[in-house]
C-alpha cells in the first residue's frame, strides 16, 4: 500500500526541529553534561562545566541559540519505500525548511555559496542531505546542525589492515589530542570504521546522532568504545580544553564491511553543543 | 586567580595577568572574524586606512546570531582563534594589545604577544547564549555586508575569559593539559 505524503510537510517539521535543535539541547546530552560536573577534578574545568549548564538555561529562558555557531543543517532523511512524495521536489522542501528555520529562528547564516568565492546565501542553505530507502510507509527525519569550530578538527585516516585494532585506536587518539581546545570539550566523538572513504564519513557523522545512552550492539566495539572514553579523559585536555579530566562524554563507533586491502577510520568531532533532534512522519 | 579588568587594557592590567588567571573584563572591545581579519590586513598592505585603531585594544573572534527585538546581541561565543593566526602578527606589532577566542595559537602569534607585551583569552567556547548577557551594546562600525562578519563595537560588562598566554609567554594550554594527563 502506497502513502502518499506531501513535501509541505517535510519543509514545516524541517522548520521547527531547526529552531528547537538550536535552543533546546536533547535530556540525554544535558544529562552527560550535568553528570560531568561531579566527575571534574580541576576547580577550572568545574566552572566551565557549570558555565555551560547556566549556558543552557539561559537559552531555553531566553531565547538565545546555545551557541553563535547554529551550524550548517546535515538532514538526514530515513524515506519508506512505500511512501510517495508528492507536492513538489524533495530537496526544494527541505532546503526551503532550512531557509524558514534560519530565518523565522534569529539563527545565523553560517553558509557560503562557494567554497572559493565565500559569498554567503543569507538563509544558511543549502542544507546536507544523505538520503536512505528503508523498509515502510514512514519518514524518520534528522535535522542535526553542525558547528565547524569541531567540524575543522574531523579527520578520515586510510590505514592499512595490519594496524588493526590498536591502529584505529590511535587513530582516533590522534584526532582527539590533535583537536584538543578547538574542538570546545568536552566532546562527544563519532567514529565510522571500514566500508570505503565516503562511507567511513558518513557512518561517523551518523554516529553523532545517537543516543548518549546508547552503545554499539557489536560486543568488541562496545568495548572500544569504553576503552576510548577512558583513555580520551586521561589525555588531559579537559572542559574548554583548559585542563581536566572530562574530554569526551561519548565515542560512537559504527562499523560496516571493506575491502580485503582496507581499513578506513573517520573521526568527526562534535562539541558538547551535539544537536540533534528526530521525528518520524 | 579571579581579576577585574578594563578595556581598551592598560599596561598595569597586562603585567598583573597570568595563565590560568580568570578575568571578568568591563569596558569597550571590537568584533572580529575571518574575512574581517582578511579585509584590514590587505589593506594594510596597500597602506589604506583600516576602520578601527588597534591600540590599546581587545579583539574578539565572534560572529553573533542575529539579536531579537529589544536585545543588544544574539548568541555570542567565542570562535576558532587559529584561523586568525596569519593575520595577527601585524595587528600586535600594530598596537593590538589582546584577543579573545578559543584553541591554540601558531609560535608565530605567540611570540609576536611576548614580543608587544600582549595578552590571548580564551572564552567559553559553546556558551553564547550565557555569554550575549554580558554584552550591553553592540554596534556595526565597518564592513557591514560582511554580515555575521562585519566588524563591531561592544560595551561589555564582567565578561568571563580565562588567561591563556599571557605578557611572558605562559601557555595554560601546555601547561594545564600535563597537570592532568595520566
């Protein structure tokens, strides 16, 4: 059975989860955030900590965006394969939800028409669209604004299938040492191993969309990624990059099949300002 | 260690900052980014007036949401300071006397804040929505098209901003990372 679902009302979801991901940061995050606090050891890195807690108050009360950086809108679309869109193009309704949202939402318009010639298209689109055919008659939509102060800091490391385990390991040591006070931690750390170049970037982007309650069902990848966190907070690095123990509230691995020659890790950093917010219509 | 201080910043006030120090800075500051940063330094190059004097003063690395009604600002929270490192050189050996931003800085900048006694804050990155309250005005003075970009005056008050590098050269970046890595 075919569901017929107009793209109007992909444009007026778009619009809103743009404003609401800006202002209102998910429980899970502002639960990792407030949790924290308690686990900081540096007098510091605790006033940051709280700094960001009062931060997100204000923004709710107030109205302000948590951050300046309301980022450029990665949408991803989870579309039925029994549903049937109709009402006009697609990307049009998706990129008009991005326009109104930015626009009616006081956020900024952080996107340039050019990656070269850098003029700005003044409504924060186009948005990034990664697109998905999936069993059913819905469509699970994620708008989920990214900040480049951690977007800069991402890295793709194409190593060889000898390095293994430990090699992905310090792979994505690396990144997060490297990145360090740009990234604002503390971080949440996404992580893609294996398929091929684009796909290890799409996965780790994707990963930032979970849950920070949730883990990897793969028993060895969960253990990874606690390995990780641990060792993630013991680099020193700390909230504002100012010293501490809390660097990272989360690493999310995904993993998928490659090829015999391969073993392709990407790290997209977030900071704590992870926003993402789901509907499914 | 807490400490009060004004801007444009004194000589006195300088001295007196450590690394590590957290500072609540009261007074007037100027905003600016990426392309501002590009468009004053090329033309300082072709020896034309820029459209803010650096002496004495602090620059903030920012680009603010749009304000509501009513308000001075919209969300304000410092951006990446490296992106600025090319630039900043010139500026302090101009009379620029601090920066506010966040992430590390090239040898390059930090010699050139030894070299003129200059001081680089770090603000927190991520609040600036806690951060668009201490700001009290805020006026677009050059580069206007620039948008987000354009270069502004700010009257700020007890701005919170921790001590990264200061006067001779202490980086809490360095030395605070070590204190807590195991």
């Amino acid at each position: 059975m075919i569901r017929e679902i107009n793209v109007d009302n992909i444009t007026e979801n778009i619009k809103e989860m743009c404003i609401e991901a800006n202002y209102y940061l998910s429980p899970d995050m502002k639960k990792a955030l407030k949790t924290a606090v308690d686990r900081e050891e540096s007098k510091l890195g605790k006033q940051i900590l709280d700094s960001l807690q009062d931060n997100l108050e204000i923004a709710e009360s107030d109205m302000i965006p948590i951050c300046q950086d309301t980022g450029m809108a990665v949408v991803f679309l989870e579309i039925g394969q029994d549903v049937h869109l109709v009402g006009g193009d697609l990307e049009d309704a998706v990129n008009k939800g991005v326009s109104q949202g930015y626009v009616e939402g006081y956020l900024r318009k952080s996107v340039v028409k050019d990656p070269l010639i850098r003029e700005n298209t003044k409504d924060n689109t186009p948005a990034v669209i990664h697109y998905s055919i999936v069993p059913g008659d819905k469509i699970k939509i994620t708008v989920a604004p990214k900040g480049f102060g951690s977007e800069n800091m991402s890295r793709v490391f194409m190593l060889k299938p000898a390095d293994g385990i430990e090699g992905v390991k310090e792979a994505i040591l690396t990144a997060v040492r490297d990145a360090g006070p740009n990234a604002c931690p503390p971080m949440v750390v996404g992580v893609g191993i294996g398929g091929t170049f684009e796909k290890c970037a799409g996965m780790a982007k994707k990963a930032l969309t979970r849950s920070m309650e949730e883990h990897s069902p793969i028993p060895y990848v969960r253990d990874m990624e606690e390995e990780l966190l641990e060792k993630i907070n013991c680099l020193g690095i700390g909230p504002g990059g100012l010293g501490g123990k809390i660097t990272a509230l989360s690493v999310n691995i995904n993993t998928y099949p490659t090829h015999i020659a391969g073993l392709p890790v990407a790290v997209n950093i977030c900071c704590h300002v992870n926003r993402h917010v789901t509907r499914e219509i | 260690m807490d400490k009060y201080i004004q801007a444009p910043l004194s000589k006195a006030d300088i001295d007196s900052l450590e690394a590590g120090d957290y500072v609540y800075i009261s007074g007037t500051i100027f905003v600016a980014r990426d392309a501002a940063h590009k468009r004053m330094f090329e033309a300082i190059q072709k020896k034309e007036s820029i459209p803010m004097e650096f002496k004495n003063q602090i620059i903030y690395y920012m680009g603010p949401s749009p304000a509501r009604e009513g308000r001075a600002i919209g969300s304000a929270g410092p951006t990446t300071a490296s992106r600025m490192d090319k630039y900043t050189p010139l500026f302090l050996d101009m009379g620029l006397k601090g920066m506010i931003g966040k992430g590390k800085r090239t040898k390059e900048v930090q010699e050139a804040i030894v070299r003129n006694g200059a001081v680089y804050f770090a603000a927190v990155g991520g609040a600036g929505a806690l951060l668009s309250q201490k700001i009290v005005s805020s006026e677009v003075i050059a580069y206007d098209g620039l948008g987000a970009e354009a270069i502004r005056k700010l009257e700020v008050e007890y701005f919170p901003a921790v001590v990264v590098i200061d006067s001779k050269g202490n980086n809490l970046y360095e030395t605070a990372v070590k204190e807590y890595c195991t």
